[in-house]
C-alpha cells in the first residue's frame, strides 16, 4: 500500500547507550554476551531500581564509563527514583523486556566522550558522532 508510514526504528543502536548528560554517559541496556540486560541479573537489576546501586563500575571498575565519574557506586542517569516503588512483578516484567531485546551498539562510545568532558569531545562544546545512515547525527529519538 503506497503512501504508509515507515516505523523510523534504528534497532542496530536501540537502547544501546551512549547518550550524553553532561559528563554522565547512558549505559547499554541491551543484553550482554551472557544475556543478561547491562549485565545484570535480575535481582540485581531490581535492586539498582529501588536504591540507584551501581552494579556494572562494581563488576567492572576499570570500563571507562565508570571514569566519567563521580565516584559514588549510584547511577547518575537512570531514573531509578521514578521506578523505585514499581511491584516486583512491573520489574521483572522489565526485566524480561529488557532480556528479549537484540543486542544493539552505541553509535557514541565512550572513546568519542561527552562535550565539554570526555574523550574526543573533551574540548568541543558541540561535539557529535559522526553522521552515517545506520547512526544519524543528530540521533533519532528513541
């Protein structure tokens, strides 16, 4: 049927991180080579829900996203105050969601960094990731 809408979903990148919040970086939500979300099990997971406990700069404290600082183990980008009161049936079913996605690629790593910050983009105030069909700069909302 000519003249539909195209679903404008990038799933190579979704969900896959590397948005920046000043210096902060999201992380890959994805699951990991072991098929767990951001590498979290799930009651790990419900745990960095209710209190903001850093599990991954734990579990890998030499990954260069947890030198973006600062220093305390709580995230600085999920929202987890909003979902901290979720039943835990809400958060495994997130979880579950979480588990079933692809594994997806950041297009921003953490090598490029975060304007004004980081990496590559330490000394640009308008640093952007290069612009590619499979990673369009600026980043589709996801």
């Amino acid at each position: 049927m000519e003249g539909r809408l195209k679903a404008n979903f990038n799933t190579s990148h979704y969900m896959g991180g590397g948005q920046c919040f000043g210096p902060f970086m999201t992380r890959n939500l994805t699951p990991d080579h072991n098929g767990l979300p951001e590498g979290l099990t799930e009651a790990e997971f419900i745990t960095a829900l209710r209190t903001g406990e850093d599990f991954y700069c734990e579990k890998a404290p030499s990954d260069p996203i947890c030198a973006l600082g600062p220093e305390t183990p709580v995230l600085q980008v999920m929202p987890w105050p909003t979902y901290h009161n979720m039943k835990d049936t809400d958060l495994r079913a997130t979880y579950a969601y979480l588990k079933a996605l692809p594994r997806a690629s950041a297009c921003n790593t953490v090598a490029n960094g975060c304007p004004g910050f980081s990496g590559d983009a330490a000394k640009q105030s308008t640093y952007a990731y290069q612009n590619t069909e499979d990673c369009p700069n600026p980043a589709a909302p996801q």
